[in-house]
C-alpha cells in the first residue's frame, strides 16, 4: 500500500491497524506450519496439540480484519488505492486463514503417525516445510512493500513445492508397492505433503492480489502468468 497523508488520522491509524492485523496473522500461520512439522519429524505430540489449539487465534484475528475492512468501507468511503488495498486484504485474510487449517490438518496427521513406527527418515518433508514458509514469507514481504515484482516471483516458485510433493508421492508410492503394511503411513505423510502443497497455492494467490494491489491488475485464471505449464 503507497504510504500517504490522509485527511483523518483515524482512518490513516485503520489502515496501519488492519496491515498490522494481517502480519500478525500471517507470522502465527507461518510458526504453526513450521510447528505442526517439527512435531512429526520430532515426534511431539504435546506440539502438534499446541498447534491445533492456536488456530483460534488466527480465526479471531480473521473476524477482526474483516470487522475492521467492512468498518472501514462503510465509515470512510475509501477510494483508488485505498480501496484496491481493502479489498485486497479481504481476499487474502481467507488464504492465510486457510493456512492455519492446514497446519491443523497436518498436526492431527502428525499425532496419527506418531503412534506407529517410522516408515523412513524424514528428509523431503521438512525441506517442503522450509520451501513452504519461505513462499508464504515473501508473498507477505511482497504485500507490506508493495513489491509487484517479488510477488511475480512468488507465483512462479509455487512450481517448487508442486516439484517437491510429486517427488515425495513417487517415493511414498514405491514404500507402498513393496510393503502394503506401509500403506496407512504413506497415505497420511502424502497427505501432510499436498498439504504443504496448499500452502504454496494459498501464497501465490496472495502475490496474485499484491500484483492487483500495486496495478491495478488482475491476474488470476486466463490472465495469471505464465508458470510454465
């Protein structure tokens, strides 16, 4: 959002509050990603149950971003880049929420796995994770500094993390075929892995909105990037 004296203090304190709102809420997203994975790899149930507990603080952080947006609308009539950037921040308050659900979702995963024996070294998965946060880190950096250019990026490095699960699947399928006793395991780390895969989606969509922000541009569907595919 490009930084400009507005006429009310107040509503120039709204936005700072609502930008404010959605950093907090994406660093509380971001540590339960890296959370729920440290608590598979380090076999902590009691932190994949912190996990899931924190998910009510994003979901509150939620309702207060959008009571704050539709406040703002309503109160202060916003418009040009104001504007762009309230409806930007409605659109991508929904995906880092959503980023907070998958983190449930894999720490529920975890506390499964973490009652049966290893099926292999974790290696491939907490490279995922790192490649995850970083992609949801930088399409944030992107929204705070209105920095078109590195959310091109972001939507472009979403094609790491699709890269990743197809590799962790493949291996995942060979445990499988070999051993039918693996199969409950693989399936649950397979799904913690296309959960880290969701993760990268939700980003891009958030630098696809950044891009919406600092141009005026929409380019979701027909007209997204060119991702190579």
């Amino acid at each position: 959002m490009p930084e400009r004296e507005h006429t009310s203090k107040h509503y120039e304190h709204q936005l700072r509050e609502l930008k404010n709102k959605l950093l907090l809420m994406s660093h509380k997203a971001e540590q339960m990603i890296a959370d729920s994975i440290r608590s598979l790899v380090e076999r902590r149930p009691s932190l994949a149950e912190e996990v899931i507990s924190r998910d009510d603080e994003i979901d509150k952080l939620e309702i207060e971003v959008d009571d704050l947006c539709y406040a703002i609308l309503a109160l202060e009539q916003p418009v040009a880049s104001d504007l762009r950037f309230i409806a930007t921040a409605m659109k991508i308050v929904k995906d880092i929420e959503r980023i907070g659900d998958i983190a449930v979702n894999i720490s529920e995963r975890a506390m499964e796995l973490i009652q049966e024996p290893e099926l292999k070294r974790l290696v491939d998965l907490p490279i995922m994770a790192d490649a995850a946060q970083k992609i949801l880190k930088e399409s944030l950096d992107a929204f705070v500094n209105s920095d078109a250019e590195l959310a091109e990026k972001v939507i472009l490095k979403d094609d790491v993390l699709d890269d990743l699960y197809e590799q962790i699947f493949r291996e995942l399928l060979t445990y499988m075929l070999e051993d039918p006793r693996s199969i409950s395991r693989a399936i649950k780390l397979i799904f913690i892995a296309k959960a880290l895969e969701r993760v990268g989606d939700h980003s891009a969509n958030v630098a696809e909105m950044v891009v919406f922000l600092v141009r005026g541009q929409d380019i979701r569907h027909g007209t997204r990037l060119d991702r190579g595919r």
